[in-house]
C-alpha cells in the first residue's frame, strides 16, 4: 500500500513512517504540508520521493492508494473529503474534525465513494488493551462498577504551540486527550457515555484553550468513569483502574504509543501480572487497515468510533463551560 501524509507532523515522523516500511511493498511516497521548506527538509530526512504544498497534486498519482491525514485539526475535514473524492481510502487522526456535521459528512463521503474511512486511535491495538478488554469479557472481575482513567502528563516541548494557544486549530487538551480516554473506555466496556459533567482549567500553560480537565461519563449501564487529563503534570503517570464485583484491573503507564505498561489483575486470590503480546501499536493500525481495505470487519477504530470519540470530547468541554451535566446524542450533529 503506498501512502500520501497529509502533514509532515512528528507522529508521522516518529510512528507511522516506520510502521508503513515494516510491511513489505509499502511506501510513503509523497508528503503534503502548507510549508515547502517544511515539506522538502522532511522528505530529505525520512527519504520520501515526492512533496508538495498541493493537496491536489498528491492525490492525482494514481499509484498512491491512501492517505494518513496528521494537520492541525481544523484541516482534517477539508483535507479528507478531497481524499475520498480521489478515490483514496483514509487514515485520520483524532479528532476527526471541529464539529459533530463536519465528522458525519467525512464518514458519509466514504461509505458513498466505497473508499474506507477510519480513525487513528491506537490504544486499540495495544496488546495491554486488548488483554485488559478480554479480561473483562471473560468476567473475571464480574460487573463493571467504575473506572478511572489517568491521562494527566507533561506535554513534551516540541509538541507545544498550536495545542496550546490556538482554538481554532482545534487546540486544547480535551480535543487532544479526551478523545482518547473516551475511545478507549468504549473499547473496553462496549457501551456509549449517555451523559457528562465536567470542569477544565487554564493552569498556567494555555492561552485562550483548556490544559486540564477533569470529567465523569455515566455509561449507558449506569458505570461511572472519571476521566482526567493534563499537559502540565510533570511527574504524571497514565493507568486505568477498572474495579468490579469479583476484582479489579490495573493498567499502569498502558496509555502511550509504544507498547509500554503493565497489566495486573486483583482478586481474592490476589495478584496476577497478566501477560500481553508487545507489538508495534502503529504496525498493528496499519495492519487492520489494511485488512478492512481489504473487505474483512475493521477491528481498529472506524469513523464512527471517532465520531462517537468527537461527541463527547465536545461535550466535555460544554460541560466545563456551562457548568450544566451534558446528554449524548449521537444522531443530532452538533
């Protein structure tokens, strides 16, 4: 599969280049940016054949069969339909889009062009996600009754800028966090947050968008999660924390982009360090996409689960606003 990356970003840099050159055949094969230095320095340093400031020119090579889109928020939107009309099947990065209609009209285009249409949420294919998600299937802590979710970090330097001081470029840490968090307890319960209250600050590093935020969902069962991120926590540790009726699970440092972490099980039996397979999480996205390119069920995030992702991160952030508890409805673009 030969990709176009639509963004010369440090993810692309970083995880995804390395993760299409692990399979055999595959290629980025043009980089986008709005800047031609940018553009040009990035090609030289990763080895990439061609570069453009030109969407347009990027997807009239008939050779390039995908696009990973990793541009400032405020972008993806354009950015995606003009892939699909060319016929290129997408990888999207959270959030998918600014708004809930502008998310729906990017999945609707791919379901009518037959191209597909899926988002970047990789802590999916973590295989300490994965284990934790079959644990809890196999009930062996019984009934969810609550979760936490620990995402309150120190957001490295040369991250900075638009996510800081930018709203509209879709900055701020509920876009950039919360929208992970909220995906990955999906994934692990199989259930939607029906409602949520919230409160986010300013603490010091933000101008003008949220940089910490805390919220509780209430889950269509009932379960309560707390949802806590931060840009500014130096010495912050990610987890999830899932207790239930028979036991409790613990994911220690499991929210990161490699294979880190540790999974252990508690019971009255006591404690279990559960094993899980350490692959390449962006190895692993590619992989499956590649598979539902391929027509077999996508066992990745789709475009809905980054609508659904979207739905509440804006929620969230209306909580924190208003100070008034939120009701999901994911039908009624917003």
């Amino acid at each position: 599969m030969n990709w176009a990356l639509i963004g010369a970003s440090t993810i692309a840099r970083q995880y995804l280049i390395p993760a299409i050159r692990s399979f055999e055949g595959s290629e980025a094969t043009w980089v986008v940016s709005g800047s031609a230095g940018h553009a040009k320095q990035f090609a030289a340093d990763e080895n990439i054949a061609n570069t453009t400031t030109d969407l347009a020119q990027a997807l009239a090579d008939p050779s390039v069969d995908a696009v990973y889109i990793s541009s400032t928020n405020e972008k993806h939107h354009a950015q995606a339909l003009a892939a699909i009309a060319a016929g290129k099947h997408v990888l999207c990065e959270k959030p998918l889009a600014m708004s809930l209609g502008e998310a729906r009209e990017m999945i609707d285009a791919a379901k009518a062009a037959g191209v597909h249409f899926a988002t970047n949420h990789h802590l999916r294919c973590a295989g300490s996600h994965r284990a934790i998600r079959q644990l809890i299937a196999d009930g062996r802590i019984g009934e969810v009754l609550s979760v936490k979710v620990s995402h309150a970090v120190s957001l490295p330097e040369h991250l900075r800028g638009w996510r800081l001081d930018n709203p509209g470029a879709g900055g701020g840490v509920v876009l950039d966090m919360t929208v992970h968090d909220t995906d990955t307890i999906r994934y692990h319960l199989g259930e939607d947050p029906v409602s949520v209250i919230a409160e986010a600050a300013s603490a010091g590093m933000g101008q003008g968008v949220e940089d910490s935020a805390m919220a509780i969902m209430t889950m269509a069962s009932g379960i309560q999660v707390l949802s806590h991120v931060s840009f500014g926590h130096p010495f912050g540790k990610t987890g999830v924390e899932i207790h239930g009726s028979k036991g409790a699970i613990y994911g220690k440092g499991v929210i990161a982009q490699t294979p880190a972490g540790e999974v252990t099980l508690v019971t009255a039996d006591g404690d279990e360090d559960i094993s899980f397979p350490r692959h390449d999480l962006y190895e692993q996205v590619l992989a499956e996409f590649a598979a539902a390119v391929n027509g077999q069920p996508h066992q990745g995030a789709t475009g809905e689960d980054g609508y659904k992702s979207l739905a509440v991160a804006l929620a969230v952030r209306e909580a924190a606003a208003t100070g008034q508890r939120q009701h999901l409805n994911y039908g009624e673009p917003q």
